[in-house]
C-alpha cells in the first residue's frame, strides 16, 4: 500500500537582531511552504526590517543568491504586518534571514507546512 503524505505544521518565533540572521531553515530533503511571517513592532517608533531567502545557508552564497522579500520595510509603533500575503516556497536547505534597524524591536512568527511521508 502507498504511503500518503501527512501535513506537519511548524511555527517558529524570534526576536530581531540588527544583523542579518537565519531565522529559518528548510529541512532536509523537505521543501516548506511558508504560511505567514508576522513581524510586530513591540516599540513606540517605527521600525524598519529586512527579510530574505537564501539557498544553501547564507546570503553570500553564489549558488543560490539572497533575494529580498522586503527592504527597508517599515512598521508603525506598535502594530503587526503579515509579510507573506502569498505563499513562499523554500526549497531543501533554502533559508530564511531577517533584521531590524533597533534591537530587540521586532519580534518574528514563522508558520509554515511541510509534507511528510
């Protein structure tokens, strides 16, 4: 009898550095699709983020160049944006990176799903 596929769901949370960090990392062998990436301005000023993905765990890696989601994007003082109005594809290895211009400033929601056989 086939194995069917099953629907895992994860959801990963984070706070914001300044630098460029991975926040996410598609699994092994596993392509995810993201869901939602809520970012929320836990601060009285606005903030401004950069999210991103990468192949193969960097932004400088040339196989599979860093291309930007958002650039420079802001959020109100104290308000939440969903940046994944559609679905984002990561592919196997495929990585996630985001900042914000004040530290501990955003916090990050990831939610996305995979199938799993």
């Amino acid at each position: 009898m086939a194995q069917v596929p099953l629907n895992h769901f994860t959801r990963v949370s984070t706070t914001l550095d300044t630098t460029l960090t991975q926040v996410y990392s598609a699994p092994v062998d596993t392509a995810a699709i993201m869901l939602t990436i809520l970012a929320s301005n836990t601060t009285g000023n606005t903030q401004t983020i950069t999210i991103g993905i990468s192949g193969n765990g960097g932004p400088n890696v040339p196989v599979k160049p860093y291309f930007n989601i958002v650039k420079s994007f802001n959020i109100p003082a104290n308000d939440v944006t969903n940046i994944a109005i559609g679905k984002i594809v990561l592919e196997n290895y495929d990585a996630l990176f985001a900042n914000a211009t004040a530290l501990s400033s955003v916090d990050l929601t990831l939610s996305d799903r995979k199938s799993v056989v």
